[in-house]
C-alpha cells in the first residue's frame, strides 16, 4: 500500500488541493517546490527545497521513502525547457534510481498528438507548453519501466468541484481544478489507470466511476 507520496511542483494551484486530497486520505506527502514557503502548510506534509535544475542524484535524494511520484509542476513558460521538460525526465530517472515504481504526470490535453494543436485555439496559444510535454510524455512511455498514469486535462479553471468528469475525448469543456486534483489522487485507487493516457474535461460522471471504465 501506498504510504508516501512525493509531489514535485507543490506550491501551485492543483498541487494544493492534491496534497491536501492525499492527506485527507491518510497518505504522508512530500512536496517540493523552488519556493517551498508557498506550499500549503499542515499536518502530513513535508516541504522541500526542490529545484528542478539540480542534479539527478538531488532530486533523487528528495525522494528516497516515497512509493509514487506526482509532476505537476511548471514554468507557466517561463522555463519550458529546464522545468516542464527536462526537469520532467530528471524526476523520472530519479524515481527509478531510488527504486519508485509508481509515476504520475500532470500533462496537457493531447500532448503526444501534435497534428491536434493547429485545430484547437486552446492549445495552439500554448504551443511551446505542447512541445515540453510532448516530449517529457514520450520519455516517460518508451524510455523509463515506471508505472505510469499521464492525465491529460483541457485547460483548469478555479472554480468550485463537481466531482464529476468526462473521460469523453469528443467533450471539451473546462475543468475546475478541484476536480483535477481529486482525480490525481483518485488515480492511485485504480491500477487499471497504469500504462494509460487519459483524456479528461468537464463532464457529468462521478470520478470514481470514470477511473473504473477505464480500459
């Protein structure tokens, strides 16, 4: 059973609601963030000095403990590069150095299908955002043995949660990111969600409910 969770980019908006989710749920969290101040303050959870430019072994260090590993960090594209791409590909390499075997990415709605981006305005005004995820995405499928799930939400609103979801790739409405955070968490319940990509919107169908339709 899972019973450490490290959350790399734990100071933003879906990374406060995870922790808390998670430690509403009994889970010991770890969370990392360059500002480590910003992370959400309370019992259960460890903040830690976490930057992304450092070194394999540093981040790896990080995690030593944990049983699974979060990314939902970003530069808000400020450093696509470093953060979003290469600082991606460095906590999977440390995960698997320190014997982590659960992975969990926070990505972008069709990350891995670039032929999308031109047809969606959404995602064409996050073109360079695409092309880190695309290629963090792809390192974490064919280039690591880890257990991974890749959430590909449409784009997060700071609205009050549903609960509710749609795992319909013809649906594109907006997700609260509550509703995010709960299904990141929720994903840890379900291990048919390992080895998937997941396409999530806004939507009408209990989390919970979605995650188990998963095939």
């Amino acid at each position: 059973m899972t019973k450490q969770v490290f959350i790399a980019g734990g100071s933003g908006r879906v990374a406060t609601d995870l922790i808390s989710d998670l430690v509403g749920r009994g889970y010991d969290v770890v969370a990392g963030a360059r500002h480590e101040d910003k992370i959400i303050e309370m019992p259960g959870v460890a903040r830690v000095h976490l930057d992304l430019h450092a070194s394999v072994d540093e981040i790896a260090h990080l995690m030593e403990g944990s049983d699974v590993v979060y990314f939902t960090a970003g530069s808000r594209g400020k450093d696509l590069l470093q953060t979003d791409a290469f600082g991606a590909v460095k906590t999977m390499q440390a995960a698997e150095k320190v014997g982590i075997k659960r992975y969990i990415m926070l990505s972008s709605l069709f990350s891995l299908e670039p032929e999308k981006w031109e047809e969606i305005p959404s995602l064409k005004s996050i073109l360079n955002y695409d092309i880190a995820k695309y290629f963090a995405d792809n390192y974490l499928i064919y280039n690591t043995n880890l257990k991974y799930t890749i959430l590909q939400p449409t784009n997060l609103v700071e609205e009050e949660g549903t609960g509710k979801i749609s795992l319909d790739k013809g649906v594109l409405k907006p997700n609260p990111i509550p509703d995010v955070a709960k299904t990141l968490a929720d994903i840890l319940k379900f291990d048919n969600t390992i080895d998937k990509v997941i396409k999530m919107s806004g939507g009408d169908t209990p989390i919970k409910e979605a995650l188990a339709s998963i095939k």
